[in-house]
C-alpha cells in the first residue's frame, strides 16, 4: 500500500557519458505566476535524457552524470535531478518541495475549516432555534467533512512528495 501511495517504485538512477548536450532556458507561466526553468537534451551513454531543473545545468559531452527520474511513454528517460561526477555539480527539480508546501497548505485549511466547524456546532448547540435549523446543522457537518477531506488529502500528497525527495536524494547518491 505504501508504494501506491508514494509511487516512487518508479524513480530509478541511471548512470553513464553525457554526449550530444543541448540546453536551453525557458520560461513557464502558471495561474501562480513565472518561473525560470532550464532543460538540457542529451544522451547518456546512449539513452536519450530530458532534464529540467530551476537552476543553470552544468552538463557538457564526455562527463559522467548521475541522474534520477522515469522513463516517458516515447522512451525518453525524464530526469528530475542530476549529480555531474566529473564536476562535483549537482540540482535536482523543485516539484517535488512544491507539492509538499502545497500539501501542507491544504492540510492547515482543512484543520481550520474543521475546528470553525466544530466551534460553531458546540458554539450553538444549545440555542433554542439554531440547534433544529436543519440547514445550519448540514453548513456545519458539510463544512467540517470538507475539512477532514482536505486534511487526508493533504497529508497524502504531503507524505507522497516528501517520500519522492528522500528517493530521489538515496538514488542520486548510491544508496
């Protein structure tokens, strides 16, 4: 159950000599804002890669890479984080950290949303007319079903991507 809920069985390192590099810097919007990302194409020892990391790549042809990620439905092998054995330079992608901050957002509003819940339901519990308003007591229930939604769902994904970190940095360093 753990691996289905991590799904990191299907991270794997793969090893070799960098050659055919290309890099480029690209920018991508989101709802959330841009962000600077850069994406080196190359081959390692003959498997085609596509890296993409928030930081500059240092990866030139003839150097040993280290790198971490899952191969694509085309064959591609997408690497989310690489160490340059040549150079001593290493990244790896933020997804992984972002997806966790998210997480624990939704973990903290879920709590919230709750405990607002739980404190307007023992809050008028005993008030003569708002006790049998059906309505107020479905608002309530709904709001507090809604927070415990959000907490498991947080937490999973939370649990999900810190377990994709630690993968990844045990795969990027021979463990």
């Amino acid at each position: 159950m753990f691996g289905r809920l991590t799904r990191v069985e299907h991270l794997k390192a793969i090893e070799g000599i960098a050659s055919d590099t290309s890099q480029a810097r690209t920018t991508i919007v989101s709802s959330g804002g841009w962000a600077s990302s850069y994406e080196c194409l190359f081959r390692l020892s003959g498997t085609p890669v596509a890296l993409r990391v928030s930081y500059a790549i240092f990866i030139e042809d003839g150097e040993t890479v280290r790198i971490v990620g899952r191969y694509n439905q085309d064959g591609v092998f997408e690497a989310s984080a690489y160490y340059n054995r040549s150079t001593g330079v290493s990244d790896k992608s933020e997804w992984a950290w972002y997806q966790a901050h998210s997480a624990t957002w939704a973990v903290i509003i879920g709590v919230l949303m709750f405990f607002v819940a739980a404190i307007c339901g023992l809050s008028f519990r005993d008030h003569p007319i708002l006790s049998l308003d059906l309505p107020f007591v479905g608002l309530v229930g709904g709001l507090a079903v809604i927070g415990l939604i959000l907490i498991l769902a947080g937490w999973i994904d939370f649990v999900r991507a810190r377990s994709e970190v630690h993968m990844i940095d045990r795969l990027l360093n021979d463990a």
